[in-house]
C-alpha cells in the first residue's frame, strides 16, 4: 500500500512547489513593473539585489515575456523617446506637436 500513495503524495508536493513558484513570480513581475512605473531604468531594476536575490538567469529570461513586464518596458521606452523628441524639438525651434 505505501508504493501506491508515494506516487500520489509525490504529485501533491510537486503541485505546491509550483503554486509557490508562481506566487514568487507574480511578487517579482508586480515590482518589476511598479519600479518601471516609477521611473527607474530596466536595466537598473533588473540588477536590483531583490531580483536577483529571488530568481535565476533563466527566471528573468522567462519573466521578460510576462505581458505585464513587457508593458511596462514599452512604456519605459516610450516616455524616453518622448523626453528625446521633446529635446530636439526645442533644440530646432519648433513646437511641440500633442
């Protein structure tokens, strides 16, 4: 009877594991995209010592294609290509377009 329900506590285990797994992941894309929110460099954010500390190189690899992260990296870029327009813009003498 006990090799019948090792294979059973097993998959219960495995399953946990995994659920925990994605807790951890959802706490690490929440703060990825609050400290893009907030302005900080992508870069900067993903050396940040909490995601490292948390995830592996893989994890983060895997992580960058979460639609939440990937939002808030477009959004990163936009508003950096809006303060560059915004610079060439006054620098030509030309009004900002809305």
């Amino acid at each position: 009877m006990p090799d019948d329900v090792e294979p059973v506590v097993r998959g219960i285990q495995n399953r946990f594991r995994d659920l925990s797994v994605d807790v951890r992941e959802e706490r690490i894309i929440r703060f990825i995209v609050k400290q893009l929110r907030q302005g900080r460099a992508f870069d900067d954010v993903m050396a940040d010592s909490y995601i490292v500390s948390h995830t592996t190189e893989t994890t983060r690899a895997r992580l960058l294609q979460h639609p939440s992260v990937l939002k808030g990296i477009e959004v990163e870029i936009r508003a950096q290509f809006d303060d560059y327009r915004s610079v060439a813009h006054h620098a030509a003498g030309t009004p900002e377009a809305d």
